[in-house]
C-alpha cells in the first residue's frame, strides 16, 4: 500500500512542482538580494 502511494505522490502535477520550486526559489534570491544589500551598507559605513 504504502509504495501505491509513493507512486500516487510522485505523479503529481509538473506545474504544481513547477509552482513549489518558483516560491522556494524567489525566497532564495531574495535572501541572497537581501544578504547582498546588509554587506554593501556595512562596508558602505566602514569605509565612510
């Protein structure tokens, strides 16, 4: 029973997994954009 449903799961909908990854990736440029702004402002006020 338990493989039927792995195998259920696995056939999601593409474009559902498409989704899932498009949102986690979005999060993750904007952590990196966020982290990338925080570096740029303190070496903005170390050098100034």
């Amino acid at each position: 029973m338990k493989k039927n449903n792995l195998i259920k799961l696995a056939q999601v909908d593409p474009i559902e997994i498409d989704q899932k990854t498009n949102s986690f990736f979005n999060k993750g440029t904007q952590l990196l954009l966020g982290a990338n702004l925080v570096v740029m402002v303190m070496i903005y006020l170390v050098i100034y």
